[in-house]
C-alpha cells in the first residue's frame, strides 16, 4: 500500500491550487450574487488544459488520470462549488462520455474543441417525470432516414445557458438513444433556468426539443446503450460531485476555525470550548474519511477497475459529509455564518444541492443496498 | 389533564390561519426574493388587534396569553417564517420588555401604540463582542441630569431598520458586570443620535430587516428607564425566555408546514412506477418528522400553560427555542429531499423555508447557549455550579 501522490499529482495540486486562488476565489462571492456563469474563469481554465483534464493528449487534453481529476474538482471546489461543477459537467459527464463511447470520427470532430473550452458540454438527461428513473424517458425518437427526429422536454440540463454541445437521452424503439446535439441544431432551444438555493453560478436550464433534426451520425454508441451510457456519465459525476463536497468541507473547515480562534465569547475565543471543538473536530473526522474513500475510488478507477462499484457508495457520504460539515461550520460561526457577506452561507447552500443533484442519497442508497444484497441473490429494486 | 384549547384559542386559531393564508402566503415569496419587510401586513396585523395579542385589554392587547401569541406564531411560521420574525422580534422581545417591566405611563406611551401596530419595536442586546455572552456589552450610558447618554452600536438587529421604539442594553457601571452594571433603557428611532449604520444581507429571513445601530450621545429621559437602573440584564433575560418560547412556537408551524408539502408531494410525485409515498426511504422522513411536530408541538404549548399559570418556566423555554429550531430544520430539510430538484429551486417554497429555517439555531441565543442554559440549570438542581 502507498497512501502518497505522486510527484506529478503533487505538482498538479499545486498547480490548481495556484489556480483557483488567483482566477477563481477572487470572482466567487461575486458570480454567486450576481448568478453569472463562471465564464471567464472557464476561458482561463481552458489555457492551463482543465476544460480536456482527463482527455488524452492526442485530443488536446491534459492527460489527468482520475486522482489527480479528483485534486482539481476538489480544489476549485474550496473556493467555488459553481466553477467545480460547471467544469466537471463539461469533462466527466460530457467530453468523457464521447471519449469512451464516441467513434474515431466523434472523436476528432468534438473532442478538440472541448477540450479547447471553444464548446462546452451539457447532459441532458432529467424530465419533468423522469430523473432518477432512466427507463421512464419521454423524449422520443423518430426515424428520419439517416437523420432522426427529437422531441421532448429536458429539465435541470447543467451548463444549458453555456453549452455549445448537448449529450441528450432519448427513447427510441430498442430503449434508450444518446445523441450530439449541438447548441444551433433547429428545434433545440434552451429556455427557462432554474433559480436555485445554491449553485447559483451554475446554470440549470430547460431544454426544449421540437422537430429537432440530428444525423444518425451523432448517436453515441448503439441504440439501446443509451440507459448503459448515462450510468458511466453518473457514476464519473458521482465521484467528482463528492470530491466539490470534500473541497467544501475543507474550506469550511478552515474558514470557521480560524473565525473560532478570532471570536471571543465569555472571555476566550470560542476555539476554547469544548462543544465548537467537536463540532470541528467531528467535522474533520468526516472529511478525512470523505478524503480516502474518494482518492481510493479515484485510484481504483486508475487501476482500470470499474467504478461502478463504488460511485453511489462515495456521492452518497461526499453529500452527506459536505452537508453535515458545512451545517456545523454556519452553527461555529453563528450569526455570521447566516450573512451573505461571509462565504459560509455560499458553502452551505451549495453543498445542499449535492444530496440531489447527480441522483438523490436515498437513490444511491438502492445501487449501495443491491451491492451489499447481491451476495444473498435477493432482487432489490428502487 | 386537559390538552384541548378553549373555544376561544380555537377561533383565534381560524381567524389567524385565514389571515396568514390570504394575506400573507401571496406576498411570502416576493419578500423573500425583493428583501422587503412585509409593512403592510404588520400595519393590519396590528388593526385587528394580534400585535397585541398577549398583552392586557387595558393596553391596547387582545388578552389571549401566551397560548395565544404561540398560536400567532405557529400559524404565521407555517406561512411565512419572516413575517413571524418581525411579529417575534416586534411582540416577543421588543414590546415584552416593557410588557414586563415598564411603568403605567411606559406602558401607555409605548405598549398601547405598539398593541395596535402604529409603532413597531425592535430589541436592542447583541453587539459585535456581545451576543449571547452579555457581561460583554459595550454601549455606554453616563447620566447627565434628567437624562441618560448612550453612546456604542448594536449588531444584528431584527426590525432595527424601521423600527420605531428600541429597547437598549447599556452598561451604566462599568465597575459591577451584567448583574447590577447594565440598565435597559427606551429609545425612539427619530431621536437625534440614533443611526442605523447598515441593513445586514442574509441567506434566508429576507424579508426582515437585520440592522446595524449607531447610537452617538443619544439622549434618553431617566423616565424611559426600564425596570430599575442597574437591573437591565434581569428585564431582558425575561424577555429573551419568551422569546424562547415562540420562536419555538414559530418553528412548529414551519415543521408543520414541511410534513404538509411532503406529503402533498409524495402523494403526486412517481418515480420508478409508483409513487413516492410508496417507498419506504420517504415513508421513515415523514414519520420521523411528524413525530417531532408532535412532541415539539407539546412542549410549546406546555410552556405556554406555564407561563399563563405563572409557573417558572425559563428551563423549558430554552428547550423549546433549541429543539423547535432543530427539529424545524430537519423537518424542512426532510422535505428538500422529498422535493428533490423542486426542493432546490427558489420557485418553490421549500428553498426558502430551508435557508429561513437554518437561522432559528443560531439567533436569539445559539443552541449552544441554549444547552448551556439547560445544562447549568440541571447541574445547580444536584449542586453543580457551571460556567460557560
């Protein structure tokens, strides 16, 4: 066993860290308020390579390998959970689905430019009655020669006001279809988004899909690898949505404890008594765990094992942990953890969104219940 | 024993539930998002008399006890957790203090105005190294003749922005600590000296105003001194119990509300085939949170028993404050994660629930200071004597 980065990864963290203090921080509080896209953060992120982290070099990407991905989500996360999963919308969900499933052809034509930031990815998924539940999709395909017709309602699509390319999930006749639709496409329109409790530089949007004409050419992988498809984009997302909870949860940490060391109640600072130290010390404890269970997935991933295995079990404690973590570092800092002008309250309402978005706990909870079960052969369904 | 309310605790209940439904919840999500005090609903709240109404007939007060102001805070709370705040901070603490402890003519100038909601009243304790921890306050009062002049600020005070009458906690012996060195004292927002320095922006309660105050040679007659000169700690301390124990009250009608929509939503809401009521994971959040709406729902009115027989009370108002504020919290945060993405969209009324809530552990005294209160008290009955 070795539980220490490699010189790449070390220097790589430093390298985001660096990063994210100089182009991120600086615009977080701001793009929150404001409920701006982090644009240009995304265009700088897009010169050091992070729009292509995981992608391979032959596609412009930077080559990261799955630990190091973990390193760069988490550390934008410390100072802007927006930036973080706007980004990991873009790679793990979007550029990352066309590099597993894409042909050499899909490849060339949207890799590049991704990776570039000239086009970022969406993944529209989520209908108004359909999330979690893949196999209840609405959005139909009809058969158009060698070009197919969309049409449908998707919600919620992440990066929807940003997106120059959307990976949309239809039902077809032999079940689900994925397909590139880029932004121009006729009868694709991104409509309403969503005002959201946290997030609120990450853009939510409806999309509508009228009439809208795709070439068979765009479909990602087979009829029917649609429902297979969109598992691999969650089960990537899952991880990096947890590696935004454990960035949160360290920022959190940081910033309440040293305000403990600054406050002064009865005489002390609140660092003396013994209920803020457990809150912290509780909350460092989680986070730590939250931190070895994610690098080890992280790692296994790297190891080419499958990641399936262990994507619910690690979304599931990463939004727990950011969420139990950030509630104690608001309570740390009283009253001021409430004001808008501190950054905790950001942290807090972000970190919220993490026990929905990418599948709800109680979802993750099933896919975690039918590992255990699976041992016993006992069918175990949502 | 008898648990039921009388005839009429349950008419005053109907009357305000109307109000709170047609009057309130229309405007609820625009204060929310437009950070606007709800003026108008204060101004008919007062006109038809539940400004007032735990204080007496003879003062402008409907007279209904405290029973009756929990109620009027568990039915606004179901609707609208800042207008309860404004009601809390204008009722509970502002006017209660000199409910408590003013003078007939105090009672006349102030309390009857405040009863009809003419004059809004805000309370004046928390300073920037002074919150909970009150030995620590640092706005000064010297005597000058007939006068009083305080000089100092408050931090975080609710209705501070366009409250007109604000009681204020200031040191007038430097020498002697909380007990016996603080006097409380009644001050009018358009007397010369009296800023307000800054309107705090937060997560959640947005339709309040949380106030920043400047108070420089800020003139005060010796007749607006409230309860005895050296004695302000004891006035506020029973008025901070009361308000203990309705924003309990208010809390309870935000958990209630969490268990109303869960199980509106559950009921609609499909998901793999069936609907959500149907899969366990929902079933234990909703009984969970039903099971804590009914405990919390009777410590609060307990309490309210106590007070309106005169019994002590200030252990049992600490615990309905702390345990109202948590299990609002994890009713309402319960009822986020039923609503999944609806739950986190400022569309619907449960984000905003979710970041009101979240302030009912921290303000009014932290849950921390809540369990110390507590904790103290049990210790002192089998002879301990703790310190914070």
């Amino acid at each position: 066993m070795d539980f220490t980065f490699s010189e790449e990864q070390d220097m790589f963290r430093a390298m985001f860290r660096d990063f994210s203090a100089k182009e991120v921080a600086p615009k977080a509080e701001e793009i929150d308020h404001e409920e701006k896209p982090p644009v240009d953060a995304l265009r700088k992120a897009a010169n050091q390579g992070f729009l292509g982290a995981t992608l391979p070099e032959d596609y412009f990407g930077a080559g990261l390998d799955t630990v190091s991905y973990a390193l760069l989500i988490e550390t934008l996360a410390r100072d802007c959970m927006s930036m973080a999963i706007t980004l990991a919308t873009h790679v793990s969900l979007a550029a990352m689905s066309i590099l597993e499933h894409g042909t050499d052809a899909q490849k060339e034509e949207w890799l590049p430019p991704m990776a570039a930031g000239e086009m970022i990815g969406a993944f529209a998924l989520t209908e108004p009655d359909a999330g979690s539940d893949v196999g209840g999709l609405q959005t139909r395909i009809t058969p158009a020669g060698d070009e197919v017709l969309l049409d449908g309602v998707k919600t919620w699509v992440a990066n929807g006001e940003i997106a120059g390319l959307f990976l949309v999930f239809a039902q077809g006749a032999e079940g689900v279809e994925a397909f590139l639709v880029p932004k121009n496409t006729p009868g694709l329109t991104v409509g309403y988004r969503e005002p959201t409790l946290g997030l609120r530089s990450v853009t939510f949007n409806t999309v509508y899909l009228e009439g809208c004409r795709v070439p068979t050419a765009n479909r990602l992988g087979k009829p029917g690898e649609g429902q297979s498809i969109a598992q691999r984009a969650q089960d990537r997302m899952a991880v990096a949505l947890a590696a935004a909870g454990l960035g949160a949860a360290e920022a959190a940490i940081s910033t309440a404890a040293q305000f403990a060391t600054e406050r002064v109640q009865f005489g002390v600072p609140v660092a003396k008594k013994q209920a803020i130290q457990s809150y912290v010390a509780e909350a460092f404890v989680e986070t730590e765990a939250l931190r070895n269970l994610i690098y080890h997935a992280a790692w296994l991933a790297d190891q080419g094992e499958d990641l399936s295995l262990d994507a619910s079990t690690v979304k599931a404690f990463g939004a727990r942990v950011a969420r139990s973590v950030t509630n104690r570092m608001v309570q740390v800092m009283g009253g001021y953890g409430y004001m808008e002008d501190y950054p905790m309250a950001r942290k807090y309402r972000d970190a919220r969104m993490l026990g929905i978005m990418g599948g709800p706990t109680e979802l993750h909870y099933v896919q975690v219940a039918q590992r255990v079960f699976a041992e016993w052969d006992i069918e175990i369904t949502p | 024993m008898d648990f039921t309310f009388s005839p009429e605790h349950t008419a005053l209940r109907r009357l305000i539930r109307e109000f709170a439904e047609n009057e309130v919840a229309p405007i609820a999500a625009e204060l929310d998002r437009e950070h606007e005090v709800p003026h108008e609903v204060m101004r008919k709240l007062g006109k038809i008399g539940l400004l007032g109404v735990c204080f007496p007939q003879e003062y402008g007060g409907m007279g209904a006890g405290e029973a009756g102001y929990c109620i009027l805070m568990e039915e606004l709370g179901r609707i609208c957790t800042s207008t309860a705040t404004n009601v809390g901070a204008h009722i509970g603490i502002g006017a209660m203090a000199i409910h408590l402890d003013g003078t007939p003519e105090q009672k006349r100038k102030y309390l009857v105005p405040l009863a009809r909601g003419e004059k809004i009243a805000a309370f004046g304790l928390t300073e920037a190294n002074a919150g909970s921890d009150a030995a620590n306050i640092r706005t000064r009062a010297v005597r000058e003749g007939d006068s009083w002049i305080l000089d100092g600020g408050k931090v975080f005070i609710t209705n501070g922005g366009y409250a007109d009458v604000i009681t204020i906690m200031a040191v007038t012996d430097p020498t002697l600590g909380a007990r016996g060195g603080v006097t409380a004292f009644i001050a009018e927002s358009q007397w010369p000296g009296f800023k307000v320095a800054r309107e705090e922006d937060k997560m959640g309660i947005r339709g309040t105003s949380t106030a920043e105050l400047v108070f420089e040679e800020l003139r005060v007659p010796h007749e607006n001194v409230l309860g005895k000169v050296g004695e302000g700690f004891v006035t506020f301390m029973k008025s901070l119990d009361m308000g203990r124990l309705t924003l309990g009250a208010a809390c309870l009608g935000g958990a209630q509300a969490a268990v109303e929509w869960s199980v509106r939503w559950a009921k609609a809401r499909k998901q793999f085939g069936a609907e959500l009521a149907h899969k366990q994971s929902i079933q234990w959040m909703i009984a969970d949170m039903a099971t804590e709406v009914e405990a919390l729902r009777s410590l609060v009115y307990r309490v309210a028993w106590m007070v309106d027989t005169g019994q002590p009370f200030t252990q049992l108002a600490a615990m309905c404050k702390m345990y109202g504020s948590e299990v609002a919290s994890r009713a309402i945060d319960m009822a986020l994660q039923i609503h999944g993405g609806l739950g986190c969209s400022r569309d619907f009324p449960i984000d905003r629930a979710f970041r009101d809530a979240r302030i009912a552990e921290i303000f009014e005294g932290t849950n921390e200071i809540q369990r110390i209160v507590i904790a103290t008290n049990i210790f002192r009955e089998h002879g301990v004597r703790i310190r914070p």
